[in-house]
C-alpha cells in the first residue's frame, strides 16, 4: 500500500547523485562491497543502522539510513558527506531500485495475475536459465519490499552482468501496481489470470481487473510485449481491445508434456511462449522441460505413507484455484485408482464475497463426489452452516491446532488427499505432524 510518507526533493536528489557513481545497492549489510549502497532498512525486530559500522571496513559506497542523528554522528567524516538521511529508508530503497533498474542493460520480464504467479515464475526462470544468466524473485516476494530487494540482484556485487531478471508482481490494493511497475519497467509482460483477490480493497473482479491490467497496459504503452492465456475472459478483453498483446493457447504444442495438471500446462505455455520471444529454440526448451519441478507447496504430489499420498497445494487459494485445485488432485486420485480427498481450508482478503466464495467452493467440492471432504476454519464452518450440508463433511474444525490433534482421522487410509487453503492458515503444519 501506499506509504504515509515521502522523500523530500533534496534526499531525492542526493540518493540519484549517490546512485551516479555506485556499483549497485544491497539492503543486506553481509552483502557490502566497495562502490556499493548500503540501505539500512528497519523493521520491527531489527534496524539495518545498527550494522553500520560493520560495514566499514567493506568500503560501502554510501548508506541511505531513516533519521538517525547519533548514527550519523558516530560515522567517519569521509561517509557523513556519502550519507543521505531519509524519512524512511524503505522509500530510499524503492528509488534505488528505480534507479538501478534504469541503469540495467538486460531485459526484465514481469509475472502478475491472480493465480500461479510463483509457479510460473519458478517456470520461467528454469527455461531461461537453461541459456541465460538470469535473476529471479526469491519464495514469494514479490511486494513492497520484495521488488527492490528482487533488483538488488541486477548489479551483482560481484560484477558479474546479468542477462534477464524474472520479477513476480504482486498486488494487495488500488494503487499498488502503477507503483511496482514503474520501479520494474518490465520489456515483457504476463498475465496468468483474473479472479478473486484481494477483495476486501478491489472489491470485485472488475476491481482486480483494472488493477492487474496495469502491467499490461504500461509494458504497450512503453514499446513492451504482453502475454496472456486464451479462454481468460477477463485478459482476452485487452486482446479485443487491439492491443499489442499475444494470446497464448492454454496447451504446449510440439513439445513432450512435464505436467498433466491443466493450470500448470497453461502456465508453462505462457513461459514457452516468452522463451521464443527470447530466442529460444524447440530443442532448447525442451531440453528445460525435462528437468522442471513444481515449486514446494503449490502442487507437489507427494507420498506420506504407503497409498497415502497428499497434493500439497497449501500456499494460497482463492474460488479459481481452489476449484482447480480439486481438479487436478482428483485427477491423480483417478490415475491411481485410490480414493479421492479433500482437506480445505479458508480463504482470506475477499471482503464482502468471503461468504459467497466460500459457499461457491464447499458447493463444487460436494459436486465431485469425493470420498470426504474435512474443512478447516471458521469461514467454511460457516458456510457449512449457511448450505446445511453437515452430513456431507466428514471433518470440521475451527482451527488448525485442532485438526493436527486429529491428524490420524483425516489421513485415515490410503487415498489422494489435497490439502488447499489460503497461506495464513499455514496448512503445511497438518501436512509435516506426525
């Protein structure tokens, strides 16, 4: 969101002369080298001002640190002059990015939507490495703090010049993308897809919409390409719209499947299809295809115990993936010829629709028959409540704590057991007790 404060136009000022003649900048104070930036970011349980005088004997090229006066005092006179005082350094660190960003001579590929933006991100960064030097956005941190610290990686402090940097884009509200955008400056853009997110500050898919489309329409309006998948209404309204933006069919042609989920193929064909931009050949990205993984909690199948396997996909949910989710699991349920379960839990940021949503999921998951459903939290208890279906959920519980004290009555016997929910019910901790 928005911060509360700016930079004043002299810190502005300063910070572009201190970017002028620096290698790079690193919020990391192990990561100081000579000609570097050191930006001391402070947090709840730490202050980046306190490693300061650490840093010296690395030879840092300056530090941008939040009012500070004793810190500033305590420093040598040769790094007050390098020095820039800021309202908030975490400010000074998105300039920066902004900054150096301009300054990169690679190309930077931008990941939004509101599903799969890691797994295709993962995706991406393992084809191109195949062929080039390539940075990446580590886990999932792709926000206010994750995006400059993603473009710390242009300059290595090691010098090394990076060919193309993959930077997921993640939104929570109104305003949060115009201003990611302009510090990523992306060539290439893609869109996963439109659905529910974030609702409780977009409101409504239309909300989503306006607020994704963004990266889109900035990466045209710059000379930039965008790709998005076909049968996405949503995204296919920027094609109608004759946008420069190509629609990329939601299977991968030519080329021998790693996947048999049907959002990870179309995620892939998107990833294929920015290789090729690239200058990718067939052989080359097949040759990626036939190591790539999918990464940890967003849909690896794993077995816990003989026939009980669990599609561990507790990461992030919302109605399109949890419905996808379903799909896919109960896919591998079948291709096993094992019974088919569902252990779901809530849904957070969507607002006035939380009820709807939720209701929408607990109905599409009875649809499919599956041999039990047990739900976890209070928003599916209520939805349960709402629909009058107790006796077709086997298992409800209001918290997690409860659930993993029943652990053995929800792996109950062999089976297919997905295990979805959004990231703060933290499932994976049902999935590792003993």
């Amino acid at each position: 969101m928005t911060p509360s404060v700016s930079l004043l136009p002299q810190q502005l000022s300063d910070l572009d002369v201190l970017c002028a003649k620096a290698r790079g900048f690193v919020s990391d104070s192990r990561q100081v080298r000579e000609g570097i930036i050191f930006v001391a970011l402070r947090g709840e349980a730490f202050d980046g001002a306190n490693f300061i005088e650490k840093t010296l004997s690395a030879q840092p090229g300056a530090f941008a640190v939040t009012q500070n006066k004793s810190v500033h005092a305590a420093l040598p006179e040769s790094m007050r002059e390098r020095t820039v005082l800021v309202e908030d350094a975490h400010l000074a660190h998105r300039h920066l990015a902004k900054n150096f960003r301009i300054k990169f001579t690679g190309k930077v590929i931008a990941i939004g939507g509101s599903n799969g933006k890691t797994s295709t991100k993962e995706f991406l960064a393992h084809l191109l490495a195949s062929k080039f030097r390539i940075v990446k956005t580590q886990a999932s941190q792709n926000g206010e703090l994750g995006i400059p610290k993603t473009l710390e990686q242009l300059h290595p402090v090691d010098g090394t010049p990076v060919d193309l940097a993959v930077i997921e884009v993640g939104i929570d509200g109104p305003g949060d993308m115009i201003r990611h955008v302009e510090i990523v400056r992306p060539h290439i853009s893609v869109l996963t897809s439109i659905g529910e997110e974030h609702l409780n500050l977009l409101k409504n898919l239309e909300g989503v919409f306006r607020e994704e489309r963004i990266l889109a329409d900035w990466c045209v309006d710059y000379g930039g390409r965008v790709v998005v998948p076909q049968g996405d209404e949503f995204l296919e309204r920027l094609v109608r719209e004759g946008k420069a933006i190509k629609a990329t069919p939601t299977m991968l042609a030519k080329f021998q499947q790693p996947f048999t989920q049907k959002h990870f193929v179309s995620n892939l064909a998107l990833c294929v299809s920015v290789a090729k931009m690239l200058g990718m050949n067939d052989k080359e990205i097949q040759f990626a295809l036939d190591t790539i993984a999918v990464p940890e909690g967003r849909g690896v199948l794993r077995e816990h115990a003989p026939k009980v396997w669990v599609y561990e996909d507790y990461y992030n949910a919302n109605s399109a993936s949890m419905k996808a989710g379903i799909d896919s699991s109960g896919d591998a349920a079948r291709a096993k010829d094992l019974p088919f379960h569902l252990v779901l839990g809530d849904m957070f940021d969507l607002g006035d629709q939380e009820s709807v949503v939720h209701n929408q999921v607990l109905d599409y998951a009875i649809s499919v028959k599956p041999h039990s459903i047990t739900l976890i939290g209070e928003r599916f208890a209520k939805a349960v409540k709402q629909m009058g279906v107790e006796s077709q959920v086997r298992n409800a519980y209001d918290t997690l704590e409860e659930a993993i004290a029943d652990r053995a009555k929800i792996f109950s016997g062999p089976g297919v057991y997905l295990l979805k929910g959004s990231r703060g019910m933290r499932l994976e901790g049902l999935c590792r007790s003993k």
